[in-house]
C-alpha cells in the first residue's frame, strides 16, 4: 500500500507521481527525485489554479522582457543604482526604441521606478 493511496481519487496524475517516487526510492534515487519533484509541481500548480488567493510570484516574459531586466540588473551590480533616464539610452533601446513603454504595460514601470527609487534612497543613506 502506498503512502500517497489517499491521493487516488481527486489528484490521479499526482498519485501517480508520488507513488513511482516511492516505489524508486531505493533502487533508483534519482529517477525517484524527478517523480518527487513532478508530483510537487503538479501540487503546486493545482494549488494556483485553484485558490484565487494566490498568485504566481513570476509573469511569463519574452525575451525582449527577460533580455531588459537582465541588463538592469546588470547596471545595478556595476554601478549600484541607476537613474531611470538611463532606460531610455543604448543599450536599453537596442532592445526596445521605446524603452520601458515598449515592452512593459505602465504598472509594471511605475513599480520599477519606485525599485529603482528605493535603491537609491538606500545607497544614499548607507553612504552617508
């Protein structure tokens, strides 16, 4: 009998999962990890669609997205802050002509304004 028996009726695929991880354990530990970690994932994900409270703490980016972020990050660990102007200068629009406002929706750069703000703050006062 499998720990996870109380999974059958309402989460199969999860089940399913579980019970392979723990039919592994000991004789193939790391094919046991993979179905460990699926049947997690699939918990997980349930969990989000599911429950309204909860949201995913990450949006699904493009490319573009995820290549401007990076390169903010990037500034920031060379320089330690960043003036928000600097968004609107190469290198960050030879990824958008527009900056910001061309790959994020208004929400999203008010926030990173105020990040890129409370740096700043930050920094000023510990080097004060």
């Amino acid at each position: 009998m499998s720990q996870f028996a109380f999974l059958v009726a309402e989460f199969h695929e999860a089940y399913d999962s579980a019970h392979r991880a723990e039919a592994l354990a000991n004789s193939d530990p790391r094919a046991s990890c993979f179905y460990a970690r699926r049947a997690l994932e699939l918990g997980v994900a349930w969990a989000y669609e599911n429950d309204a409270t909860l949201q995913l703490p990450y949006q699904t980016m493009s490319a573009s997205q995820i290549e401007f972020v990076s390169m903010i990050v990037d500034y920031l660990t060379e320089h330690g802050v960043m003036e928000p102007k600097m968004l609107y200068e190469s290198p960050f629009t030879d990824v958008n002509p527009l900056g910001p406002e061309g790959l994020f929706e208004t929400a999203w750069i008010d926030r990173l304004f105020e990040t890129l703000q409370t740096i700043r703050t930050r920094a000023t006062v510990l080097t004060s």
